[in-house]
C-alpha cells in the first residue's frame, strides 16, 4: 500500500486537508443514516455532519466515493483494502480494528497523541489540568519566552473571571461568523425531512446553518474570531448575557471537532495576534489554555481511562432525566436562566461553556440524574458534541461521577453564582437569595439539597468543609430538603 493509492475511509469528524498524506489519495466517505437511527441527535447536528461530508465529497470530486447507505459494513466489506485514520471514539475504533479490509494509520485530530499523554500521566494519581497545560505549552513552545512563560505567569484566569460589565445587555462584539448555506444545505435538509417522516427522531428543531462545514468556511471563522472577538475573550469568558449568547466565544468547537481544522493552527492565530500587539495576553492565555489544555486534556482522559469511564457514578445518583428536559421544552421552565439555556440549545443546539456546566450540569448534578444518561443528552443535543468531547466533561468535570479525578470538588452552586455571573436573576419569578417556599431559587435551594445528599460521600472533602458547616448551621435544612423532594422532577 502507498499514500498515493490507497483509498483512505474518513469519518465524518476527519474532512480537513491534514487527514490526507497525497494530493492524489482516493477517498471513501459513508453516510451511515443507521447512526441517525441509533440516537436522538440534535437536527442541526445531524445536519452539520451530512452538510460536512458532502461539501467535503463535492471538493474531492472523482477522488471520492461518496456512498449513503444503512450501515458502514456494508459499504466498506465491498472494498478489497482500506486505510483509516485512527477514529475518534472507542466503539468507532473497536469496529474498525476489527475489519479485516482496514488498515488503521496514525490520526490527525489533536496535538497529543494517547502515547503523549500515557508519557505525560506516567506514575501520577491525580492528573492536575494546570500540570498538564504546562507540559503542552513547553512542549509546543506556545507563549514562551525560553523556558518560561511570556508575561511571567502560566495563568491569568483569575484576571477572566469577571462579571458581565455593569448594565450591559450584550458585549456589543456584533453577530458571531456566520457561513452562507447553499445547495448542498438545501439537499441536506430535504434528506432529514425524509427521514422525520419515515419514523428518525431528532431533537431539537431545524434553523439556519450557523456554523463551518468546509475548510474555507472553518478558516474565515478563525480569521473573524482573531480579530473580532479574541482581543475582548479573557475577561468575561465565564460571563452571560440572556441576549448575547455568544459572547467573545470563539465558535470554533464545531469545526476542530469535524476535523477541519488542527488545534495547534488555532493557537498559532491567537499567539500571532498577540505578537502583533492585537490582542492582549490574558484574552490570549485563556483561548490558548482552552485548546491545548483543556480540550487536548479532555481527550486524553476519554482514551487514559478506558471504557468504563462513562459508567462511573461516585456520587450514586440514579434519578432518570425529566421529559422536559430531555425534550428541551424550555417553555415548561420558568426559572429564567434555565429556561434561557435550554431554549438556546433547542434553538441552536449550542451554548457557551459556563450555561453547559453552571446551568444545565449544576442542576442536573443538584438533582443526583444518571450521569451516563446525561453523558448521551449533552452527546446528542450539542453541535460540537462527541463521545471523547463529553464523557469528562459531563461525567468528569460537570457530574464529579469519577469520584474526583478531574476536579477537586463539584461544580455545585447557588443561585448566588448565577446572580453574580449573568444577568438573569432580574425579572425572574425566583431570588437567589431565597431558599424556601414559592420565590426560592432551584438552584439555592437545590444546592443546599445536594449538599445533604451528597454528605455520607463527600463530607471529608477539605474543600468543602466551609459549606458543610454552612448546612449544619441550616435552620431551615429539613424544610429545603423536603421542598425539594417534593419538586421532584418538575420544571423549576
């Protein structure tokens, strides 16, 4: 076999140049529509995907083999000989390892290999992000001034933690990149209308394409983000606003996640606009510790723990997910903030990261919901979302189910959090500072909830020890936990 000649199997996550090693190299791309079958995604995921591998076909041309089908093995049992570049989640890898036709060839998804990161973990037991961030920036050599960091910190997240600015209603940064749809959208769409009708189910509803499925389209929206919003990104990257949901966030999540653009390119925009005086370091610092640390650490983890990650539950919590929920009914909530996020990801089927783990996890982990369950909601619901993408993330980082191996205490807060960081406590019909009877905040009293539910198993955490004592000294603790059992799982 050579590069030249060997038809290289793509999935739907690996469309950029950097998966092909020759200008020539035939390609095989297969829209599974039995996938579709198999879980509720998000409509507009499954159109981001199909909308993907067509453009990518259509670039291709005669190169390609652009086959729908039912399943994968079926089309790719009629080829005599096969390579493939290493998949990206552990049951993709399991059924190609297992072709007999295929050969499996080194990856192009991140900028750490799992022999990387095996190199990296080595004897430690607890893999500390702000360790491993280090050990990519000086092995990458990215914002370095020879052995130590440019600007003289490893860290300026203590400068990005900042509130919405006072009275804003947005950031005023404008619309976020927006790609044009054109033919092959319409087609796409035709494609998922028809198979509604013939019984898929989606989640979600259908809206404009908002973000990139090409290599052109995936590098505009860099460009756009580098000098639009990256120079404002630091200081309210944990911040929200009911009426910008955007943001300064990047929106490239969806493209480096379809393969069509390589973390370490990223980085090299945003460390350039730094050096060009564009953008200042903490903006800078922060979307770099987003890309090639947390991303890549979130990546290594998924391979490092092996399948039975996703099946952890330290904190036992059982409780199925609510319909409302589920359905993203959003006009069921009226707790303004969760009502807000949910409608976003109905809507769009995107929400920056602090909605996804201040709103949307830190309720469900107030509530004990099975955390593999919501593992496969926050899977199918979001644009960007993939096997490797959410099981640290929600089971790791958001549902603390791995019994503290990527986080040092819950993600767990009251409605004081939300007060403080966002502007949707004004106008709700619940006070964050109220934590019985009809105008308490689900989430103030769900936090004090959880925290007598989760005391038999967390009570010797030495970081939580300031709010333990704070739920003993809770004269009203019996009366909050009641009130919540009896919500149950009605919308707040």
């Amino acid at each position: 076999m050579t590069p030249a000649t060997t038809r290289r199997w793509l999935f739907g996550d690996q469309l950029g140049p950097h998966w092909l090693t020759s200008a020539r190299q035939p390609v095989l791309l297969v829209e599974s529509h039995g996938v579709l079958r198999r879980r509720r995604f998000h409509r507009q995921k499954a159109h981001l995907v199909l909308s993907a591998m067509r453009h990518r076909a259509a670039e291709l041309g005669e190169r390609c083999d652009h086959v729908v089908a039912d399943t994968y093995r079926e089309v790719v049992s009629s080829y005599d000989a096969l390579e493939s570049p290493e998949a990206t989640s552990r049951p993709a890898a399991d059924f190609v390892n297992g072709l007999p036709n295929v050969e499996t060839v080194p990856g192009a998804y991140t900028a750490t290999s799992t022999a990387d990161f095996l190199t990296w973990t080595g004897d430690r037991k607890r893999l500390l992000l702000e360790d491993f961030y280090r050990w990519q920036r000086r092995r990458h050599g990215v914002l370095m001034a020879g052995d130590e960091p440019v600007g003289g910190r490893w860290n300026l997240d203590h400068d990005n933690r900042e509130p919405p600015p006072k009275g804003a209603v947005t950031l005023g940064l404008g619309q976020a990149y927006r790609p044009r749809e054109d033919d092959i959208d319409a087609a796409v769409r035709d494609d998922l209308d028809r198979l509604a009708r013939d019984g898929v189910a989606f989640r979600g509803v259908d809206g404009p394409r908002r973000f990139a499925v090409t290599r052109r389209e995936a590098l505009s929206a860099l460009s756009a983000f580098v000098e639009r919003r990256l120079p404002a990104f630091g200081p309210h990257e944990d911040a929200m606003l009911a009426a910008d949901p955007t943001m300064a966030h990047s929106m490239l999540s969806v493209p480096l996640n379809l393969g069509l653009l390589h973390p370490l390119e990223v980085v090299a925009a945003a460390e350039d606009a730094y050096d060009r005086g564009d953008a200042p370091l903490a903006s800078v610092e922060g979307f770099v510790r987003q890309v090639l640390g947390w991303r890549e650490y979130v990546w290594g983890v998924y391979w490092w723990q092996g399948a039975g990650y996703t099946s952890g539950n330290a904190l036992h919590a059982t409780s199925p997910l609510p319909r409302w929920f589920d359905d993203l009914d959003a006009d069921a909530v009226e707790a303004r903030c969760l009502s807000d996020v949910l409608a976003g990801v109905r809507d769009t089927g995107w929400v920056h990261h602090i909605p996804r783990l201040m709103v949307l996890g830190n309720y469900a982990l107030q509530r004990g919901w099975d955390p593999a369950r919501l593992t496969d909601w926050f899977h199918e619901s979001f644009v960007d979302g993939y096997a490797w993408v959410m099981a640290a993330n929600v089971v790791g980082m958001s549902q603390h189910a791995d019994g503290g191996l990527m986080a040092t205490k819950p993600y767990a807060s009251g409605g004081a959090y939300l007060d403080r960081m966002s502007d949707y406590c004004g106008g709700c019909r619940y006070d964050p500072k109220v934590r019985v009877g009809e105008h308490a905040c689900p989430y103030t009293a769900g936090y004090w909830s959880f925290l007598d539910r989760v005391a038999p198993e967390l009570s010797g955490n030495r970081r939580l020890a300031q709010p333990f004592a704070g739920l003993r000294r809770l004269k009203d603790r019996e009366a909050v936990v009641e009130q919540e059992r009896r919500r149950g799982d009605r919308a707040p």
